[in-house]
C-alpha cells in the first residue's frame, strides 16, 4: 500500500506540461520546416536542425515520461523529470541567445522560463536528502564519477583552453568563427551550466551524499540527451554538406557512455520521502 505525504506540486507539474507542449511545437517547425524558421549561416541551421529532431523524438517523451511517473510516486521518474527539466532549460538557452532572431523567439524563452521555474517551484518543496546514502552501488559509483568527470572536463578544458588561447594570441577561437556568432555562446552556457553541475555531480558521488547523487544521476540523464543532439546536428551538418562530421564518432561514444552510466546509477532505485512524517519506499 502506497502511503505518500507530498508537498503540492501542481504549479511545477502544469509548467512542466507547457513546456513539453511548447518544446515539441517549436522543434517540429525546426526539424520538419526549417527553411522558414532559421537565419544562421548553413552550420548553425543544420546544427538546429538536428538537435530539433532530438529533442522530438527523445526529449519531449522522455520529460512527458517523467512527469507521469512522478506523479504515480516514482522515484526514477522524479530523478528523470528533474533532469529533463534542467535539459530543456540548458538545451533552449541556446536557442534563445546563440539562434539569429526568428518567429520562435519568445517560444525559446518560454521553454527556457517554464522549465526553470518549474525547478524553483519544486526543488525547494521536494525535501531532497542531503545525508550520507548508499543507494548507488560501488560499480554505478565509478561508472558515473568516469563519465561525469570526462565530459566535465573535457568541456571544461576545451572551452578553458580557447578563451585563454585567445588571451595569449589575439586569435578568435575557430568554433566562435564558424558559429557567425560574436561572442562564445556555448562556451559561456556549458561553463556556467553544465560543467559546474557535473562536477558537484562526481563529488557527490565520491562522497555518497544523498542529494549530489541525485545531481550526479539528473546530469548523466541530461548529458546523455546532450550529447544525444550534438550527434544529431553532426549528421544534419553532414547531410547539408557543411562538414564532415569528424566529432561525430565522439558524440556517439559519449551518448552510449552515458545512456549506459544512466543506468547504473538508477539501476538500484531510491527511496521516495514525503514531507512530515511520512516516509515512500516506492520503485520506480
């Protein structure tokens, strides 16, 4: 018998429904009619494009699968539609300062503003563990703190590397000139965004706290989706003839990498706690 005291989350749970909404509206007009919705130079459509597919057939389900666990008292679904969130609100910044200015603008934002809200909303009132937990096992542990730590930094020192580099030479960064963009928008979004989390994700795990844990699960979930469209836009970019798709094998191997870290670290289920008293032991 389910016995569950949780707080209200009917707020997070309706923005979360408008985002998914929003999200498979703008990126059905990216990937099935592109060439109304872009103003980027050839690379940048094609990128879009590709990552728009992703985000339909992958994201959009996967947050909509979340949610509906969640709310049946899933403790995966609740990892999951808390990394699916944060996805969609690092995947669309993008959109929403790295996109030329097009029709879907104020979309991009209301993803970007639905899905963080919605964790503002829930986060607080969710009542996370910070104590010491056991609900990964040591082979997870490992697997999760490799994956994390690679893709951290990776990232971390590519992006590092280039803004220094250009310090030191006064040569603008190749990823900034082929971007048409002035400025380094990935570079700023992952080093502020994903690659911090990453890493408290890692410590967490190292240390078997409860709550960077559950950090640690959300971005191996939301990094394999990254990685996931970064394979996708190499293959768009390809098919339009705007490159080779050389980063193409790496963004596969990370997607597999982590789909299978995903796993692992959610393989053994954690415990549901309710606020007060109450106490869920639910699976997933």
């Amino acid at each position: 018998m389910r016995v569950r005291e949780s707080p209200d989350l009917s707020v997070p749970y309706r923005l979360t429904g408008l985002a998914a909404l929003v999200m498979t509206v703008v990126a059905a007009g990216g990937a099935l009619a592109p060439g109304w919705l872009y103003r980027d130079n050839p690379l940048i459509a094609a990128t879009f494009r590709g990552q728009d597919v992703v985000t339909l057939v992958v994201a959009v389900p996967l947050l909509v699968a979340g949610l509906v666990l969640e709310r049946r008292g899933s403790a995966r679904g609740r990892v999951l539609w808390l990394a699916m969130l944060y996805n969609a609100m690092y995947s669309y910044l993008f959109y929403a300062v790295g996109a030329a200015f097009n029709v879907f603008f104020l979309l991009y934002l209301a993803v970007v503003g639905l899905a963080l809200y919605a964790l503002l909303g829930a986060v607080p009132r969710l009542g996370l563990p910070l104590q010491r937990s056991e609900a990964v096992g040591r082979t997870a542990r490992v697997a999760g703190v490799t994956y994390l730590l690679l893709v951290a930094g990776g990232l971390g020192l590519l992006w590092t590397g280039m803004a220094l580099g250009f310090v030191f030479t006064g040569v603008v960064p190749a990823p900034i000139v082929a971007s048409g963009h002035p400025t380094g928008v990935v570079f700023a979004i992952d080093l502020v965004l994903l690659v911090p989390p990453m890493v408290i994700g890692a410590i967490g795990l190292i240390r078997r706290q409860a709550f960077g844990s559950l950090v640690a699960v959300a971005m191996c979930i939301s990094g394999t989706v990254y990685t996931a469209g970064l394979a996708a836009a190499s293959i768009a970019v390809r098919a339009a003839g705007r490159g080779a798709g050389e980063e193409l094998p790496l963004w596969l191997a990370l997607t597999l990498l982590g789909a299978g870290t995903s796993v692992l670290v959610t393989g053994r289920g954690p415990t549901r706690k309710g606020r007060g008293r109450g106490v869920d032991r639910l699976k997933a």
